[in-house]
C-alpha cells in the first residue's frame, strides 16, 4: 500500500500553529514510509480572497521546507485540489446514495426539527430523526424537488448497528448507531457539508491514512458510515492531541491572543515581538502574534527550531534527545510515539531551540538574514554594499549568544544611528554619570587617550583602559560603566572594547564629549 496522507486547510489568511503540527505529522509519516503528501484547500468560502488567504499558508510551508506532492502549484493526478472546483464529485456521490437509498431528500422546515429536538431535550431522551419524508413516494418526492420545495439530503443511518475504528492513537473507539440523528450531507442549496465531502474527497485522492486534531474523531462515526454508503475503503485514522496554551491544557486558540500576554511562558514572545516588531514597521497583529506561523518567521527565528518545537508537540523518540534535525524526525518518526494528551506549546524549549540551531549557523549565514531587518529598520541601506555587509558581519561575531534571533539586531542600533540622535537609557545614564561626578571625570580624561589610540581596535583598546586606570589608582569598574552609557547609551551589550571599535573612533570621541554635555 502506498502511503498517501493530506493535510486540508480553510484558507483564512493565517497559518496557525497548532493545525502548522498537524501538517508536519502528516508530512512526516509520509516520508518516513516513501509515500505522498498532498496539500489540499477546503476553500467552501466563496467570500474569501483567495489569493490572499491562500498566500500565508502557502508561505508557513515554504518557509519550514515541507513540501507537498499534490496540490496547489504543483498539480497531481488527482486534482482538483480546491473544493470549490469539486462540486461534479460530490454531487456524483449524493445520486448514488440517493440511487441505492443509502441518502434520502428530507423536506422537513427547520421549525418542525427544532420543535422535535425540544421535545426531545424536555423528555430527556436522544433526539432522533423522524424521517416522515420517507413515506413520501419516490413520486412525491421528486414533484416537491421539482416545484422547488426545500430540502437537504439526509444519509439514512442504521440505527441497528454500531460502528468502530483502531485508531492509531485513541485505540478502539466505537459508536452506537442507535444514538444518531440521520446527518445531512447536502445542504438545501445542494452544497456539500464538511463530514460528506472531505469524505468523498478523501476515496478520490485515494487517501491511505487521516491524521488530524482530536477535535476531528467525533466525525468519524459519520465518515465510516458515508465510507460505507460509497463502498469504498476506509482509511486508517490517527487522531493526534491538540496544541494546547503554554502551561494550560486549553487549545491555542487566535481568539484568546488577548489573554496571552498575561501567560508567564508566552510573555516571552511577545516581550520579543515588543522589541523587533515596531522597529520593521510591524505589530502584533490576527496575523502577526505568537499563534501564527508567520510570527516566528517575522522576529527571526529559525525554521530548524520551530520544526524541531513542533516535532516534539505529542510526540517524542525518547526522554534525553532534544535537539532534532528534520531528517532524523523523518527516519524515527512513527503514530505510536504519539501522546493521547494535550501537547504544551513550550516556549522556554522553543528558545533553547533557537539557541542550539544559531550556534550551528555560519557567520555567513547570519549575517545575510540579519541584513533584511536592518534594512527594513533603515538601520543600512539597499543595496547593501560590502563594507555595510563587512560591519555587520564585525556586529554579529560581537554580539555572539547575544544574537538569538535575527530580528534581534535591529536592537543594536547605537551602531547606526547618527551620534545626535543616540538615545539613551535614562536610568542607566542618570546612575552611571549624572549622579558620579568621579566617573565623569575620569571618562574625561580617557576622552583625550581615545583621541589618540593607535590602532583603534578591541585589543589595543583594552591596553589603553588598563593603562588608564592603573594610572588613576582605580579600578575598571570606575569608568568602564561610564564609558559604555556614553558610547551606545545602554548599560549593556556586547564587550566593551569590541563596542568602542564598532563604532570608531570619532564617533567614540564625539558621544562621550555629547553625554558630558548633558550631565553639565
């Protein structure tokens, strides 16, 4: 059997995370078993635009390198791959279980239905179609369609007999039959709803194996009856937990994107997202938050982390290994591994991730995806040219660890901006100059010995501090503070000597005789 696995996303215009880990799942067990990935759009909205809405999903997939098999752009045997273009399957479906009475057109209002799910409720028992339409003669029935009477299409469940899966993850599960209404499968416009067409589309894209959110397996008791109705075969199923909040057992959810901020662990994000958003004209956002794939990719992290996070989402190769690359998730990955239990999004393990997959990345490669933020910053200007590439290049080896995500560097930009506009950290500037006259005096002096350094790099630079307060009777401490509120306005950073030579000597001379200015 070859492995066919899809993954069927509403194009909304966001990619969240939660459905981004069951894409990767499906993704990955059909690599790990040389089968196929499709990538199928239930775009049953016709308000939407589509081109728009399609886009972010689109990009959350390039972005993370998962490609698709079939689908959108690339094609397949078994297209379309957009619902809306289906409608001939599914209304070629709906004739043969009309034909064969597995389905029945039920031409009961919506009122007389409410009534009798009242009544239901009030005597307390399972409401239950009461299926009057079919006593309609097939006669009838076909005058009352064709004078235009409303009706849905009903499938006819047998009330007699349960149904069951093994599912990959839940085990057995089974339901009783006797306990269903009859579904409808067609609504009175003919259009096809969710548990009916995914279902025909699922036999025509010949789909071996569904693996979706748990939220999923209360459908699949009328998916095996329509997979029965058709006679077709059943699929396997695997029904994977839910991405649940960071230190809560409720689904990630956009809607709740307000009542994050005040999540311990999620805070984190968003304390980033505060740091680097407005910077590259940016803002949280529907779109642009902590539960949209587009998020991680906009601050910089790194698609190796995030897959990495979202491998370990439910599922786990053992207690000790962390740090995963793709390929050996493809090679170990396998629906027993899969929790039954709701999957914690865990930011401090998506940080240690990030962190690990930096430190693995060239220079080179840091610094072409630093370049964009900067631009984006107006920190550099387009196009780049080798010296501004050379300097960024001297900025991320100062910044080491410091730099953990890409979009951090825009957080630098005492090494940019012009010395009149440097900001500084009032704090910072008020408790290690304005209120230490002895350290304005001997940042004073060290003035004059900056004038003159020769060369002006970190290494002499610190020979020259040394040699200056062993002079004063002093220690580091008494000026270094000083020195490096005055240079980049911050109280800290990179080393002190490798930011004194990033930023060079006039412009070292010319802040620190701006920032004693100030205090006087």
């Amino acid at each position: 059997m070859t492995v066919r696995t899809r993954f069927a996303p509403s194009p909304t215009g966001y990619m969240h995370i939660g459905g981004m880990r069951t894409a990767l799942f499906n993704w990955l067990f059909a690599r790990h078993n040389g089968g196929k990935f499709i990538l199928r759009i239930d775009d049953t909205d016709q308000q939407r635009n589509l081109d728009a809405a399609l886009g972010p999903i689109l990009d959350a997939f390039r972005w993370l390198g998962l490609d698709w098999d079939e689908g959108p752009e690339v094609g397949g045997d078994h297209g379309p791959y957009f619902q809306s273009q289906r409608g001939e399957f599914y209304k070629r479906a709906v004739t043969q279980l009309l034909e064969s009475g597995a389905a029945y057109q039920d031409f009961e209002t919506p009122d007389e239905i409410k009534v009798q799910r009242e009544a239901a409720q009030a005597e307390k028992r399972t409401y239950l179609s009461s299926r009057v339409s079919l006593q309609l003669s097939p006669a009838e029935r076909a005058n009352k369609a064709a004078a235009g009477d409303a009706h849905v299409i009903r499938l006819l469940v047998d009330r007699q007999r349960k149904v069951s899966v093994e599912d990959h993850v839940r085990g057995h599960v089974e339901w009783d039959c006797g306990l269903m209404a009859d579904p409808v499968i067609c609504r009175s416009d003919g259009s096809p709803l969710y548990n009916f067409a995914t279902v025909v589309d699922d036999i025509a894209l010949q789909i071996s194996h569904v693996i979706r959110a748990e939220e999923h397996l209360t459908n699949t008791a009328v998916q095996l009856l329509i997979y029965d109705a058709l006679g077709a075969k059943t699929p396997e199923f695997a029904h994977i937990p839910f991405v649940a909040a960071p230190g809560t057992t409720k689904k990630l959810s956009k809607r709740e994107i307000g009542k994050y901020r005040n999540n311990p662990q999620f805070k984190k994000l968003f304390d980033i997202a505060d740091q680097i958003l407005p910077a590259i004209g940016q803002s949280v956002s529907d779109a642009m938050n902590p539960v949209m794939v587009s998020f991680y990719e906009e601050v910089g992290f790194l698609p190796e982390a995030v897959l990495n996070a979202l491998s370990r989402l439910g599922w786990s190769y053992d207690d000790k290994t962390e740090n995963m690359p793709l390929d050996f998730v493809v090679q170990n990955f396998s629906l027993e591994r899969v929790v039954k239990g709701p999957a914690g999004l865990d930011c401090d393990k998506l940080l240690a991730y990030q962190e690990h997959w930096m430190g693995q990345l060239p220079l080179e490669q840091k610094v072409e995806q630093c370049l964009p933020y900067l631009v984006k910053a107006k920190r550099i200007s387009e196009p780049v040219d080798a010296a501004a590439r050379a300097f960024v290049a001297r900025l991320v080896t100062a910044l080491g660890e410091r730099l953990k995500l890409f979009g951090d560097i825009v957080q630098y930009s005492e090494y940019f901006v012009a010395d009149d506009i440097l900001e500084y950290d009032e704090k910072a500037f008020d408790k290690r100059l304005t209120q230490d006259p002895a350290a304005c005096g001997l940042l004073r002096g060290f003035r004059d010995r900056l004038a003159g350094a020769e060369p002006f790099d970190a290494a002499t630079l610190e020979s020259l501090l040394n040699a200056y307060v062993t002079e004063r009777g002093v220690g580091l401490g008494a000026v270094i503070h000083a020195l490096r509120v005055a240079v980049t306005g911050k109280a800290a950073g990179p080393g002190m000597f490798d930011c004194l030579a990033l930023v060079g000597r006039e412009r070292c001379v010319s802040r620190i005789d701006r920032a004693l200015q100030r205090v006087n």
